[in-house]
C-alpha cells in the first residue's frame, strides 16, 4: 500500500495547473504557427501544387492552347509522348546535356573554388567577376556568346585561326551545336558552384589541416584524405540544386540555337515549350511536363537514398 506524502499532494496539485497551462498555450502557438508559417504555405499551394496537379489534368486532355473545346483522352498523350520517334533523340539529348554541365560545372567549379581560396592581389575581385556570370539574364548571355562563336567574325574564329585552326560550324552542325550551349551554360554557372564550395573550404577547420601537415600528408593528399570528405554535404547539395537547374535549362538554349539544328539541342524541357507555344499541343506539352516532373522526382529521391549515406557530416 503507497503512503500518500504531502509532498506528493503538492505535485499532484501543481501538476493539474501546469497541464491546464499546456492545453491554453497550444491554441496560441498554433495561431502564432498559422500566423509565420501560413503565407508561406498558401503561396506554394497557389503558385506551386496548384499547377501541378492542373499540369496533369491538361494531360489527359486534347487541347490547343486558346481553345474553348478539349477533349478527354486519359493516358493517349502520354502514349504518344512514348511512342514519338523524336522521344530517344530528345531524352539522349538531355542526359547529355545534364552529365556533362553537372560533372564538369562540380569539377571545374572547385578547381576555381581551391584558386579563390588562396591569398592572391584581388582576390575578391576576382571572386566577384567568377560569380557575376551566373546574375545575368540567360537571353543575354546567349545572344552575346552568339557573336563570340560565329564561325566567321567571332573572336574564338579569330584565336584558333592565330594557331592555323578553322572555326567549326557551331551553328549548322549538330554535335558542335550542343557543345557550344554545354560551353557557354558552364560559364554561366561556374561561380555558384564555386561560391558554394569556397564556403565550404572556409568552413573546414584549420586544426584538421595542421594535424594533417603533422603527421606528414602533403597538400594533395590532405585534400583527398581531410579536406574533400568534409566538403561532402557541400557536394551533394550541389548535385541536386545543379542537376535540377541542368535538367530545367531553357533560355540559352531559346537564343542560340533554338533547339536545332535538326533537333540536336532540344531537350526535354524545351521540347515542352515548342509543343506548348509554338505549336499550341497544351495537352501533349502538359503530358511532357509530368514526365519530366516525375523525372525529377526519381533523380532527387534517388540521389536522397543513394548518395545521402556517403556524405560525412562534421
């Protein structure tokens, strides 16, 4: 039998106020909730998952864009989405395109990180000429990078020709046709890629690196033993947000090439626009759009299970 203390009577009493108290707050902090966190969330269910889920009910649908009548086709978009001769050409392209821009934009932009993060004569500066590419309009890098690859007055015509080389047809020809928008999209994105990674080199504690220096590890074998394993959630933040960007890519495609020549730079994205809103198929170009959605989708999550359990976190 449990001998009831006074002390335990007192508890019991101040218990009851005390959970009374809890049960009054939580309709406060709920409205306080509602009150941070409700603008945010009805400006993604407005301009995010609303057309989203409107982008696959199109799909099912026959429609031109501006008509009054559509028709209801279920999945036929879709099958004729798969079943288009263009569709292996299209989805090559845009595997293409997004390896080598998010490979070589995650090589080349920590190679400029590591040169950035040395103690160099205007060195922010020239940090500020790395990232400023990436601020500007997508047009107007591409219609100026247009002059400079003209195979006749361009400056890089007139550099090769100083080694005796001739300038190919970057824009009738179709493998230089997609090397030029992969040449001129990494110089647009360098810098964020290399802003994000300098400021995970920042963040990597000097101790580890004396430590390293310590037990004889020269600057090579520090950074692929210290250094590069700590900058792995920078890694793979960077490898999603730039394979979505990649995968995204429309504006310089629209001003140097616009998709061609015979189709050779048309990815999936741009494929949805020229269905949309040059040719008016709303209903097929809202079929493409889920596609590459659910593209996306795959990429993001697998690249969350896979690739999340190799990341060391410090």
């Amino acid at each position: 039998m449990t001998a009831f203390t006074p002390s335990a009577a007192a508890s019991a009493t101040a218990s009851a106020p005390r959970s009374r108290s809890r049960r009054r707050v939580r309709p406060r902090n709920l409205l306080l909730f509602l009150l941070l966190a409700g603008p945010n969330v009805a400006l993604l269910l407005l301009f995010v998952y609303r057309p989203l889920v409107l982008s696959f009910y199109y799909s099912m649908l026959q429609w031109n864009l501006g008509s009054n009548i559509a028709r209801f086709v279920g999945f036929g978009n879709y099958v004729e989405w798969f079943t288009n001769p263009d569709t292996p050409q299209v989805l090559l392209t845009t595997a293409i395109f997004a390896v080598t821009t998010v490979g070589g934009g995650l090589l080349i932009g920590l190679a400029l990180a590591l040169l950035l993060n040395q103690k160099l004569v205007g060195r922010g500066i020239a940090r500020t000429f790395a990232f400023a590419p990436y601020v500007l309009s997508g047009i107007a890098v591409g219609m100026l990078w247009l002059y400079i690859f003209d195979p006749r007055n361009g400056l890089l015509s007139v550099a090769l020709g100083w080694f005796g080389v001739g300038s190919p047809q970057w824009y009738t020809t179709s493998p230089w046709a997609l090397i030029m928008i992969i040449i001129v999209y990494l110089w647009k994105h360098i810098g964020y890629v290399a802003l994000i990674y300098l400021a995970g080199l920042q963040a990597v504690p000097q101790d580890l690196r004396d430590a390293a220096a310590l037990d004889g590890a020269g600057r090579s074998r520090t950074f692929r033993s210290v250094v590069f394993p700590l900058l792995g959630p920078v890694t793979f933040f960077l490898l999603i947000t730039t394979m979505l960007s990649s995968l995204q890519s429309f504006d310089l495609i629209r001003a140097m090439t616009d998709g061609g020549p015979l189709g050779s730079t048309t990815t999936l994205m741009y494929q949805i626009y020229v269905e949309g809103f040059q040719t008016g198929r709303a209903g097929y170009a809202s079929a493409s759009a889920t596609v590459l959605f659910i593209i996306l989708l795959a990429i993001t999550g697998l690249q969350l299970k896979v690739l999340e359990r190799k990341v060391h976190y410090s």
